[in-house]
C-alpha cells in the first residue's frame, strides 16, 4: 500500500486554492445574510405605441400623446428632473410589411414617492401610456444598504467561525482572507402592454403594492486555527 501525505486542497469556485496540513491549520467558511428595507423611490417605465399609419401621421399622433403624457406628468406634481427619456423612434410596422406602415414609441422612466406609484401610473395610461414596462423598488442610497449587508453579513461570518472554533476544540486564530459578492433584490415588476391606443377609462387606479429593497451579501473567508 501506497501512503500519500495528509494534504487537502481547499476551495470554493473563484476562490485561491489553500494548502491545508499539520503546518498550515486553518478554518474555512461561508456565510450570507440580507437585508430588506421599505422602498423609498418607484421607478416607473411608461410608453406609448401609436397605432399603425404613414409616418407624417404616426409622428403627429406620436407627438400628441408625447406632449400630453408629460403635461399630465407635471401637472400631478411629477418634477421635470423626475422625467427622463429611455427611448423614441419612428419605424416601419413589421407586423403590416406590405402596407407601408408606421408607428411611433416613446418611453420614458419616472421616479415618484412609492405610495404615488399607482397614482402616476393611472394619470399615465389615462392620458395615452398604453405600453408601460416595469416598477423598479429601490432606496435613495443604495451603497448605504450594500454596505449595511456586507457588515451584516461579516458578522455573521465571524460568529459562525467562533462557533465552528469551540465545537472543535481549537482557538480561532487571524483572518487569513475573505471576499465577498453582493446581489440585488427583487427585480422590476413587470406591468400592463400593449392597451388600447386610446385612453383607458378606469374607475380606480390598480392595486400596487411597494415590494421591499433587499441587498443580500455572501462572505468567504478562512482563518487561522492557533
């Protein structure tokens, strides 16, 4: 029998491989942790399509809903720096190839108060947003939750290792290394398309829910065993 000296490489993917033997004792983990706050700004994607005609047409109905979108926009209290445009554009109507017809897009992104979300929305399709994108949940400053996360997580990790530590029977020594990844919450809520070109009669708006902002932190890190 062959005997092979007692030595283990230990590694997660992405992470340095550590020689682990008799010399080089070390504790290895891993550790995640989030944290999930109330929303402070709605992002909402809003847009309208113009129904299929020539292109001098297409632009001047695409032009009037434009201009009446974001009137609506500023006269519900929505500032001018809150408006920003994402895209517009004038194209053939692929679905119609033969009849050489147009249509219009245009969208923009609109940051309000989330409890105004549903509010700016139904002012939105009310006057001609009849294909809308998605809401977007997030916080003002969002390194300041990132960094709440990451300190959350640290720890976490910490504790975890103490633990890991007296249930062996060892002290836990120096940090050798870490690294960390951060990943964002819950993604953009997808919302109403494709309406009907005209405006839409409603008796109230729709029934939004805010969805918390959650950052969550994972951690690895090795330490020493003394």
């Amino acid at each position: 029998m062959v005997a092979f000296p007692a030595v283990i490489a230990a590694q997660e993917l992405g992470q340095p491989q550590l020689k682990i033997d008799t010399t080089n004792r070390t504790l290895t983990l891993s550790a995640s942790d989030n944290v999930s706050v109330e929303p402070e700004v709605a992002v909402l994607h809003l847009g309208f399509e113009t129904a299929p005609s020539d292109a001098k047409s297409a632009y001047a109905e695409g032009s009037r809903v434009s201009n009446a979108i974001r009137g609506a926009l500023k006269e519900a209290g929505v500032a001018d720096d809150a408006i920003r445009s994402e895209s517009q554009f004038l194209e053939p109507d692929y679905t119609l190839p033969k009849q050489h017809k147009f249509k219009l897009q245009q969208q923009w992104s609109v940051r309000v108060e989330p409890a105004r979300a549903a509010e700016i929305l139904d002012v939105a399709v009310s006057n001609g947003a009849n294909n809308t994108g998605a809401i977007e949940w997030t916080v003002k400053d969002e390194k300041a939750l990132e960094a709440q996360a990451l300190e959350k997580t640290a720890g976490r990790a910490r504790e975890n290792a103490a633990t890991l530590a007296r249930g062996m029977g060892v002290k836990l020594g120096a940090l050798l290394y870490v690294s960390n990844q951060l990943a964002g919450g819950v993604a953009p809520v997808p919302m109403m398309r494709a309406f009907a070109n005209k405006a839409v009669d409603a008796s109230a708006p729709l029934a939004i829910a805010p969805q918390k902002v959650t950052r969550t932190a994972s951690v690895y890190a090795v330490f020493a065993i003394e």
